[in-house]
C-alpha cells in the first residue's frame, strides 16, 4: 500500500477539478460572448441571418477612373460585409451599358448596380434605407431622388477637360489662352483648326458632342482616339483619356497639348442603387454595402483612383496625379444633373445635340435652356 498523499497534492487536485468544472460550465459563453464581438467567427453565432447567398453588383462603366479599376475598388467595399455576415457573399462584375441591356434582354438582373449618369429611369430603382447618412452636398444627393425620394446616390465622379493640338494651334496662329477658356473662344477656335493646308488634313472636335453642341462647335464629332492618334485638332476628354495621354507623354509618345478643365457641368458621375425586384431579405445587407461605399474610410481611397469623391471630409484629399489634381481644384463644385432627369431626356439632349452640330442656332439655344433646367448651377460663357 502507497504512501497517503500529503495535504499539499489534495488540496492541488481539489483546485484543479474545480477549475475543470468552472471551464466545463461557462465556455459555452465566452465562446458565444467572443463570436459575437469578432469579425472573424461568425459561424460560431446561434443568431442565423435573414439571408445567405450571392448578391449580384453589376458595374456599368461609361467611364474609367485615371488610374485601376473602379469595379476592384466596389469589390473592396463588399469584403468587411462577407466578414461580418457568415454566409453573405458579393459578386462584382464589371459590364459595358451595351452588354448590360443584352443580359437584361435574356432575363437576367442584378441586386445592385453601380452605373452611369442617366441610365436608368427611377422606377427600376427602389428606395434606400441606408444605415448611416453620408455627409454629402445637397446637390449630389439631389441627384440621386426620384418623387422626393432617394432612389440612387453618387459615389465617384469626374469631369471633361477641352484639349487643343498645340501643333495644329502654331500652324494656324491661333492664341491660346492661359487663364480658361469661353463659349466664344471654343466654338471660334474649332472653326480655324478644322482644316490644315499644310498637310491638306481635315481635322475638328473629337470626344463628348453634347459638351461641343452647347459650346456652339459645328460639324462632325469623332471619336476620342482621333485627338490621341493626330486627326482631330480639339477634344472633349474624360479623365481616362487624359491618364492615358500623360502615360504616352512618360514615353515620349504623347501629343503636346493645352488643356482647360470644363466646369459648367459633368454627366462622368457613377451612381448606386438597388433593383426594384431585390428580394427583401438581401435589403439590409444592400443597404449596409451602400453605406460603405459612402463611407469615410472607403471614400478617402478613391483618390487612389485619379478620380473623385463626393462624401464631405473633414480635411480635403491631396491626389498624386498632377494632372488630377488640377482638374479637381479647377470644378470641386461642377454641378450635374438629377440621372433620373438625364435619362427621361436623353432622346431629348440627343435630337437637339445632332441639330446643333449641323448649324442650328435654334437648336443649340433650346439645348442650354434644357440643361439650365436641368442642372442646377450650369452656365455656358
């Protein structure tokens, strides 16, 4: 028979078998306790959610940032929302407005869609219920209402810079301004570069041909790539093109330029909203990726972009692009339009434009009336 064990070992045992016990009884709920406060675990929560599954983000871009991927940027947005919701997941895929219609022609929708000025009528749209209101100014959350309701909000936007062919501008003696440019000086200058005895080329605007109708520009619009490719002497240029331009310029490829930033409106805007027929058990995970879109953190990335934000912050972002930079402090304040006015009006703009562009007078003068209606804000001088 073995020794007795002494005090010291019982009194050991006795305290470890409690201890034993108190773990046994009470990790269930500091197991709980962490699930609920971690990110990390949420399968371990009892509470299940109102819905699992994918929902669909499709992104209809009309218009690149400077720089990356506006659709990678969304996908960023959607990946605190995958954490905090165990069984939640985002599917971005970005799409021309072009590609978008032939899948909505086959049946398809998505949940969300981040989308261009005047794609889309209101009604395809319903109501959000966003968790937390962005400090935004009034003007872009106006663009966004539909019947006094906010039925879309922009999240990034951009503007139009005119680009004239300093080559084309030397061989044809025009002046070119330093300080900015007019109504009068864009549509005069358009008609003396338009043609180059030189090199017996015919040349014009090239870009956006609303912007070149309401500054009173005549004849035919190009395409973007005439500017960068030397057959067209002027052009509209979003701010992609002007990356792209800065990038070939690095490489000594470029087209040497003068550039004016256009201030009196901008339709490079990207909104987001929710399909009218999303079910409403996705509704509050939507809601709650919308809101961090416009949210602070997320907002002060997109400068990363070249392109801008349009959620108010407490200190103004600085962006590395020299070239965005300037756009940005030159039309901080551009106005645009209501999206849900633009696309009722869109056959509208687009009638009036081809008018203009032939010569019309008349027609170039109903089009600034209609954008003054329009577009809070928006002067041609």
């Amino acid at each position: 028979m073995g020794k007795p064990l002494s005090k010291r070992v019982i009194i050991t045992w006795v305290i470890l078998t409690a201890a034993m016990i108190v773990y046994i009884v009470y990790m269930p709920f500091l197991i709980k306790d962490g699930a609920d406060k971690s990110e990390y675990y949420g399968w371990m929560k009892s509470e299940p959610e109102a819905f699992t599954g994918q929902i669909t983000v499709w992104h209809i871009v009309s218009f690149k940032p400077y720089v990356g991927s506006a659709g990678n940027w969304l996908a960023n947005c959607a990946a605190p929302i995958e954490k905090k919701h165990f069984g939640v997941y985002f599917k971005v895929e970005a799409m021309s407005a072009e590609d978008c219609e032939a899948r909505m022609q086959n049946g398809e929708r998505a949940d969300i869609y981040s989308f261009p000025a005047g794609w889309c009528s209101g009604e395809k749209l319903r109501t959000m219920n966003l968790t937390q209101k962005p400090a935004m100014k009034s003007s872009f959350v106006s663009a966004g209402e539909y019947d006094g309701e906010q039925h879309a909000i922009p999240y990034l936007y951009s503007v139009y810079n005119l680009l004239i062919s300093s080559a084309i501008a030397s061989e044809k003696s025009v002046q070119l301004p330093s300080d900015g440019m007019s109504a009068e000086f864009v549509a005069d200058t358009a008609e003396k570069l338009d043609f180059s005895r030189k090199s017996g080329r015919v040349y014009g605007m090239s870009g956006n041909a609303v912007l070149a109708a309401l500054y009173g520009v005549h004849g035919d619009v190009t395409q973007i790539n005439s500017f960068r490719d030397s057959d067209a002497s002027m052009a509209f240029a979003d701010i992609r093109f002007m990356g792209d331009l800065d990038r070939l310029n690095k490489l000594g490829k470029g087209i040497e330029h003068s550039s004016y930033t256009v201030t009196c409106y901008t339709d490079l805007v990207q909104y987001i909203g929710i399909d009218s027929e999303t079910d409403d058990s996705k509704l509050s995970y939507c809601n709650e990726f919308i809101s961090n879109v416009l949210s602070e953190k997320m907002q002060r990335t997109i400068p990363e972009l070249g392109v801008f934000y349009t959620v108010e912050l407490p200190d103004e972002l600085v962006f590395e692009q020299e070239t965005v930079q300037k756009m940005y402090d030159a039309a901080k304040n551009v106005p645009f339009a209501n999206t849900f006015a633009l696309y009722d009006n869109r056959d509208e703009i687009s009638r009036l434009t081809a008018e203009a562009l032939k010569g019309s007078d008349e027609a170039k003068g109903k089009l600034i009336s209609l954008f003054c209606e329009l577009v809070t804000g928006f002067k041609i001088e």
